[in-house]
C-alpha cells in the first residue's frame, strides 16, 4: 500500500463520501486512515449502508471543496 | 458495466418496505402504508443485480401506496436525484428550500452536492408512481440544487423530448447524461443517435412495447445498448411511454 495515492469512496446509500484524506476524525478515524483499514462490519454514518455498498469514485472536487475546518470558515 | 444487454421487468430487483418496523425511521405513513420498488440496478437490500449503467447507480420504479406514505426527511450528498411522476402525487420537500408538489408528467433534479436532506410523500390515498433515477456527479460537494419541469405528453405526441441534460429547455444537472421521454401512439420508429460511441443507452419501457432488432420489450422491460452511432426503436400501435437515459461511460 506504501506509496499509492489516497483514495475517494462514495455511499450507494446516499451518496456520503470518504475521503482517506481527510479521515473521518468525529467517527474515530484519523486523516491518512486507509479504506482497507476500516473495519468490515462498519457502516456509513449517514445512513447505515454497509463498507461493501461504497465504490471507490475518481471524481475531482467542486470549486471550494472540500471546505475547510467549521473554524476557519468566514461568513459572507 | 459495457456489454449490452435486455432486462425483462421481472429480473429487476424488488423490495417492498412497511411504514413500520425495521425501515421506520425511513419510511413514514400509517402502519398499512407501503413503499414497492423494482431496482434496475443495486440499490439496499437488492444486492445480486447490476451495479449501475455508465453515470447512473439507481433506477427505481417505485410506487407509494397508502396516505402519508413515503420517505421520511434523510441525509444526502453529491448524488443528483431525478423522479419523474407517473401516477398521483408526489410532495417533495428538501433543505434547498423548496415544498414541492407533482403530478404526472412532472419531475425534478435535485443535486445533493456538499449536503442536503429530502423528504418524498405520498399525502393522498391514490397511488404515488414514479420512477427515481440517481446519478453520479462530476464534481463533489457542489452547491446544492433544486429545479423541476414539466413533460407535456399531448403537446409532445410521437416527439422525443429530452428533460435532463444538455439541451434546449431540459433541466441542466452536472454530469453527461440526458434523460429522454417518447410518448407515441401509433407505431413509429424513433432513430437514436448517441452522442458518441462511447456513450450508453439505457431504455426503458413505462407503457406499450418497444422492438429493437429482433427483441421486443414489453412494459418495464428495459435494455443496455454501448458503442452504437445509431439505435433503432420501434414503438408498438399501442400507446407507447419510453424512457431513454443516455450517458457517459
């Protein structure tokens, strides 16, 4: 795994995505956490779809995206 | 995903989902309240079937049965979620900001983007029928978005007529796909032509009966077609309804 670039994976459920990137720190999952490394049984966050029911996506982020931390952001 | 194929309505997926129990917190009405859905393609519980078709993930033939029936308000993101209303009425309510209500021929896009929640209801005691196409965007996370239209079958008799995608008067969703509705009733032959090669077609028969090449389709029988320049549709002397989702590999 060393080496490959991180990866995008999409819920078929709703449409949730993980970001190895980015992680999921509020679920327990650090940035860098690798979709191998999650475990089997667990379940999108949104809605409850199984880890298998996700599809790896190559899909570029819009303009602006991902936002950053709710901290950082200013109001308009 | 590339190999052409034919799907008779009784290979699809099928799930029928009560307002109470196990799918509650999805499903609303009155304890006798029943969503059905025939999946073309993987959706929940139907796991055995095709994963999607080039850009789109679900094709629902769903039907909402009893007052109050539907899906109660849940979370989305960066899926763009069609429905075209067949039968009753269809309300529609999501955090774009918009309480919508549809009846046949109506339908919407909305684009789930960075986030959103919907909710779809049946408040009437007819029968709701519609037919939920999801497709993949091109970006994450965009804005979300909300528009609707409206097929007018009499105004557009033995016409083709694109309601999503990249032309004039159909609803703009980012990504390459085009939704397509024919409504003949007469027999007629409908010459498709892809906008290349290397793009998909996925047709579907809501009413009447369709040939392509040798093979018939009847009602909610549907077929894959990849690499053709040209498809030839024949609709049947019937009434016929079809639907053509045209998309990107």
């Amino acid at each position: 795994m060393i080496g490959e670039s991180l990866k995008r994976f999409m819920c078929m459920g709703c449409g949730f995505l993980y970001d190895e990137v980015f992680g999921l720190p509020e679920h327990g999952l650090a940035p860098g956490t690798r979709w191998a490394d999650i475990p089997e049984d667990w379940v999108c966050p949104d809605c409850g779809t199984p880890k298998h029911r996700f599809e790896m996506v190559e899909i570029p982020y819009a303009a602006g995206q991902p936002l950053p931390p709710a901290s950082a952001q200013q109001t308009a | 995903m590339h190999a052409n194929f034919v799907m008779r309505a009784s290979e699809r997926g099928y799930n029928k989902f009560l307002s109470t129990g196990e799918s509650s917190s999805y499903i609303g009405g009155h304890p006798e309240a029943i969503v059905t859905r025939h999946s073309s393609f993987n959706f929940g519980p139907y796991e055995t079937g095709r994963a999607g078709f080039g850009r789109v993930r679900v094709f629902g033939d769903e039907t909402f049965s009893g007052a109050g029936c539907g899906y109660n308000i849940h979370p989305h993101h960066n899926f763009i979620i069609c429905a075209f209303v067949l039968q009753g009425q269809l309300t529609h309510v999501n955090t774009v900001g918009n309480i919508d209500q549809l009846t046949p021929g109506d339908f919407y896009a909305f684009s789930a983007g960075s986030g959103g929640k919907h909710c779809e209801l049946n408040l009437k005691s007819d029968d709701m029928h519609a037919i939920y196409i999801w497709i993949m965007p091109d970006q994450l996370f965009l804005p979300p978005s909300y528009s609707r239209s409206h097929f007018d079958a009499l105004a557009n008799r033995n016409k083709l007529v694109t309601l999503v995608g990249n032309a004039d008067g159909a609803l703009r969703v980012s990504q390459d796909i085009k939704v397509s509705r024919l409504v003949s009733d007469a027999s007629m032959t409908l010459n498709y032509a892809p906008t290349s090669t290397s793009h998909g077609v996925y047709a579907f028969v809501l009413e009447g009966e369709v040939a392509r090449d040798e093979i018939t389709l009847g009602r909610r029988d549907s077929t894959g077609i990849w690499g053709a320049q040209r498809i030839e549709f024949r609709t049947g002397t019937q009434e016929t309804d079809l639907l053509i989702v045209e998309t990107a590999p």
